[in-house]
C-alpha cells in the first residue's frame, strides 16, 4: 500500500510525556499507572503488508498481543486489559486506532517507534528505540 511504513522490528522504551496526566484521564488502575511508569516496555512487531502483530512484553513476563488488518475490524485489548473492537487505518504513513476512551496513533520516526494516545486533550507520547 502506498505510504506503508516499515514498522516491523523490535523497540525498546526510551521516553515518555504526559504519562501520569494521560492515565488519570482514562480511569487506569493504581496499580496498572505503577506497573507501567518509566517501564521498560519492549514492542515487537511482525508486518506482513497490511497484516500486523503487535506485541508489548513488560517486565515480569506479562505480556499483550493485538493481531489486526489494516481497514479491518479487530478485536484489541488496552493498557488496561480491557477487550474492544477496532478498526486500525493507515494515514500518512502512520497506524491510527480509535481505543474506546482514546485515539492511538503510532508511526515510525527516525529509526524509532512514535506512540501518540489523546484523550479530552490530553497527549501522551511515547518513544521506543529500534533493538532489532
């Protein structure tokens, strides 16, 4: 597809913004903020053109997978554990999906992985640099 951005590869956390402001706003657990502050969350993901399997592995073993088709409906899990259907979209290169309380946009950004989440105006950005 044209503009489709080579996503696959393996990122680790780098940094973040707004963390703590974002997930008050989307009602996370106090344990879940904790487990995931300053976490060293490594993302794998296998793209297959429009076919993508995105996998997070926290620290401790826990980890979360979301297979989907680009333009097809989905079933995705969140931050939160919570089960939802998405339809992801590619626009200008980047991933974007509608979660139920945010939009997640995802794009990759000299060599590394750009995670945007917004919700009622509030932004959280995170940035993983590529490991393999």
């Amino acid at each position: 597809p044209k503009g489709a951005m080579a996503f696959a590869g393996k990122y680790e956390f780098e940094g973040d913004e707004n963390y703590d402001a974002f997930v008050q706003k989307i009602g996370l657990s106090s344990d879940k903020v904790e487990m995931g502050r300053n976490c060293k969350i490594v993302t794998e993901v296998v793209q297959n053109g429009n076919d993508f399997t995105w996998t997070q592995h926290f620290p401790g073993g826990h980890t979360t997978t979301n297979s989907f088709t680009v333009g097809q409906e989905a079933d995705m899990e969140t931050m939160g554990g919570k089960k939802f259907k998405a339809t992801v979209k590619m626009e200008d290169g980047k991933l974007v999906a509608d979660f139920p309380n945010y939009r997640h946009t995802a794009e990759i950004c000299g060599g590394k992985l750009v995670e945007i989440s917004a919700c009622s105006g509030v932004v959280y950005k995170r940035t993983s640099k590529k490991i393999a």
